[in-house]
C-alpha cells in the first residue's frame, strides 16, 4: 500500500521519519475532519475498534515479543484499547463533549439588553501522540491519548515507541483502514517512527495544536520546553512521574496482616512494577502491629522473582534507582527477591526513617520504575501529614483504613492528598485504573504536567478542545450544535437549565 492510502509515514532506524509530511497530511484533514457529524465520527472510532480486533491474532503475538509482556497482558490490552474508543464513541455520539450552552437574547431587559450568545467545544487541530512503552497498545497507537484526540475532531500524528515499532505499525495499518473505510482524507492518522530527534521535530511542528505523551519526566518536560518555545506555544499533556503513596491507619492493621501485606506486594510487583500506578511509597504505623505487615510484606517479596523488564535501559535505571536506596545511610532493605536474568531483576522492599523525608535529598521519594517500594513508619496522622504535604504530585494516594476506628484520621488525610493526587482510593490498591466517565488518571506536577486534566476516561476529550462563543450570528449561520433546531438532537444548556 501507498502511505497515501494507509496513512501511515514509516521511518527505521536507518530511515529519516517524514514528520513534515504526516503534519502536512493532518493539517489539510483537519477542516474535513472536524465537520464530521457525530453520527460519522462516532461510526469512526467504531470502525477503528473493530479493524483493530480483526488484527488481534497478529498485534498480539507481536507485541508479546517485543514488549517481553505475557500473552494474557497484552490482550487484556487489545480489549483495553477497544473499549476506549468504543466509549469515546457513545460520547461523541450523544454529543456531551460539545458542552452546548445558549443564553437567549433578551431584548427588553433593563438597564441593558442581553445579546444572544450560544457557547460550544471546538478541537484544536492536529494532536502529536507520543507511544509509550509500558503499555504497548492501551496507551500507544491507537491508545487513549489517539482516541480522546480523534473523538474531539483532531487529527492525529503518531509517534511510535522505539520499544515496539512492529506492534506500532500493525495497529496503525488497522487504523488506517478504519480511515479509508469511512472515507476520512488519509491525513486523519498518521504514524512515525524514529528518535528523540524526530519527536523533538514533531513537537516543533507549528501545524502540530498538542501533544500527548506518557513516559519519563525528562523526556516529558523536554517535549513541555519544545512546546513552550515556539512562536506560538502548545499545550503538553505529558503523564511523567508517580510513586503513588499508600497510608496505611492503625485500623486496617487489626484483621489479616498477612493478607493486607501479600496484596501490597502483589501490586507493588504487579507487571514487574512498570505500571505508573504502583505503590512505591508506603506509610505504616509504628507498634507491633506495624511490625507484623513489615515482616509479612518482607516474606512475601523474598518469596517473589523478578519478570522482564520492557528494555535493558528500564532495567539498567531500576539498577541504579535501588542501589542509590541501598547506599543511602539509615535505610535498610526489609525483603528482596530473587532475580530471574539481566534483564529480570530482583523486586526489593525498603524501609527508610521519617527523617529522610523532610531533608533536601529526595533519594526517598524519586521514583524507581520497577518493583521496588520504600516503607516510612509513623507514629500518628499529626506526625504524619506534615510528610505528606512535602510530597510531589501523584497519580494516586491509597488510604487504608477501619471506618469505624479511623475515621476521624481519615478525614484528616483527605483535604491533604485531594492537593497531592488525582485519585484517591480508600482499602484497594491503585494499580488497575478503570476505564470509564468518572475516572481521573492525572494529578499535580510531576505526575502530570497539567493536573487540571485526565489521560483516562471520558473527560480526556476536553484536552483537545476550547470553547468558541457565537454573539447575535443569523440563525442561518450558526454551527449544527447551537442552533435553534437542533438538528443533532443534543443535550443544551440553555439560560442555565440543562434541556
């Protein structure tokens, strides 16, 4: 196939990515695409979901080998992947994303008339997608970023994670099909491969309106400076770092420790820890109780063997994160597992004195993407919220506790983390991240770069949006969504009243 008919732009290492020609392509889609009807763009990302699971028997084995990811992972992926567009396809298609408000004229109202304004949600335009690595399809081509872009009526470039280029590739084809089939200009998708240089090209782009991307901090805050040099800057939506704290209250500690500690370790060592969810920070009260899940957690972890990783360079930063832990004085390693290769290396259970969080070394709370997690004692939540209100931004913050004995505590700890993360979950552990309208997969820098906005779920689309008001337009004028007939039958607000 021609990259004309498939929509994609491939480059290799020993190629150059035409990036200036997948933004051109998306700069000319972008009018025809953005007058899409609901009907049209919700039939779409349908048609996108279903190329890609007619796909599945050759992304998956794929991306199992690129990724070291095991089989059932990757297709929980695939289903992962699918369901989001098919979710952004019910969103479209009722047309909530278009937040419709009209305040009618009102001719006669004193001192001053009141014009007619009608107010809805616009795309952007071209939206740039960075793959990440640790979720090769779910987060990647034709991920959640690509999906909530799409929905709102941008077209979109993708650049492919270098980890997974062939996987990439495949989904892109299954999307470019979705594009020919409904007849969409080709520019619609695109996708690229190539270096930090191409990424860097991509982001510089001036047809590119925003950019998505999941992975580091520092590669997330390179492509936030690129964006905010040029002539007219973008907005990045870079989900970067999280160590996701756990509170652990006296209550919790009163059934089964043991149980309460496996489970801990389960999600710490969950995907070899390379979920952006997993629990790297973990509080604990001091007294026996305390030292019981300690002893249990340690076990457990001992018990555990290491899984691959998805590159040596992950590998290779997980090696240096937890010998920075283990050299750093007054922390001690509680448990540690077994390694299983180079590549595969051992989970490990640290335990740190309170006093390292409150000195300028952030040792302690940098991230370590893997399986490894630190543990800080407490005696009290007084003692306690001081350290958690020195925390940076996180995707997360976990509270377990009894309701009927913590509750007061509990609701001490609330208005603190409601500042630290973007979600918050009482007795569950924060790997796992649902897909659907309520969930906010965000948080306060560096978790995010902007916490003001979700990479899951259905208010992701409102990333790629801004609103355009209509004062006194002739009827005959006015845009589909905010006139009088409203022919697309949606939900309005009008003078306030929701109708």
């Amino acid at each position: 196939m021609t990259d004309q008919a498939t929509s994609i732009i491939a480059g290799t290492d020993s190629e150059q990515p035409d990036v200036a020609a997948a933004t051109t392509a998306a700069a000319a889609a972008f009018a025809a695409y953005r007058s899409t009807t609901p009907q049209e763009r919700s039939a779409f990302l349908e048609a996108v979901a279903a190329e890609i699971e007619a796909d599945k028997d050759a992304i998956v084995p794929e991306a199992v080998r690129e990724s070291g990811l095991p089989e059932g992972r990757i297709a929980g992926e695939v289903g992962r992947t699918t369901g989001q567009l098919r979710m952004f396809a019910g969103v479209v298609a009722r047309g909530d994303h278009l937040g419709v408000r009209i305040d009618p004229a009102m001719p006669e109202r004193a001192p001053l008339p009141r014009a007619d304004i009608r107010q809805r949600m616009v795309p952007l335009g071209p939206v740039a997608v960075f793959g990440a690595s640790n979720f090769p399809l779910a987060f990647s081509t034709a991920g959640g970023d690509t999906a909530s872009a799409l929905a709102a009526g941008c077209p979109v470039v993708v650049k492919g994670h270098p980890a997974h280029p062939v996987t990439g590739t495949l989904v892109a084809r299954a999307v470019a099909r979705a594009v020919e089939r409904c007849g969409l200009p080709a520019g619609t998708f695109s996708f690229v491969l190539g270096g930090i240089e191409a990424g860097q090209e991509l982001v510089a782009d001036p047809r590119i309106a925003a950019v998505g991307f999941t992975g580091s901090r520092g590669g997330g805050l390179a492509l936030v400076q690129a964006a905010a040099a040029r002539e007219v800057p973008i907005p990045v939506y870079a989900e970067m770092s999280s160590i996701n704290p756990v509170v652990v209250l006296p209550g919790a500690l009163a059934g089964d420790v043991t149980a309460l500690a496996e489970a801990y370790v389960a999600s710490l060592t969950l995907g070899a820890g390379q979920f952006c969810t997993n629990p790297g920070l973990l509080f604990l009260p001091s007294g026996d109780r305390g030292d019981a899940f300690l002893r249990a957690a340690g076990d457990a972890v001992a018990a555990a063997a290491g899984q691959p990783m998805l590159t040596p360079g992950i590998a290779e930063a997980y090696a240096s994160g937890t010998a920075s832990l283990r050299g750093t004085e007054g922390i001690r390693v509680v448990g540690e597992g077994t390694a299983s290769g180079d590549h595969a290396p051992a989970p490990v259970i640290y335990e740190a004195p309170a006093e390292l969080l409150a000195l300028e070394d952030s040792t302690v709370t940098d991230e370590v993407f893997g399986a490894s997690g630190v543990v800080v004692r407490f005696d009290d939540v007084a003692e306690l919220l001081p350290r958690l209100e020195g925390l940076e931004g996180q995707l997360t913050a976990t509270v377990h506790a009894d309701p009927d004995t913590d509750g007061e505590d509990a609701a001490a700890l609330l208005p603190v983390l409601e500042l630290r993360a973007g979600r918050i979950l009482f007795n569950g552990w924060p790997t796992g991240v649902e897909v659907g309208h309520a969930m906010v997969h965000g948080g306060p820098f560096p978790a995010t770069s902007d916490g003001r906005s979700t990479s899951v779920g259905s208010l992701a689309i409102e990333r790629f949006q801004r609103p355009v008001a209509y004062q006194d337009v002739p009827p005959a004028l006015l845009p589909a969504a905010v006139s009088d007939d409203n022919p697309w039958g949606l939900r309005r607000r009008i003078d306030g009243e929701l109708e």
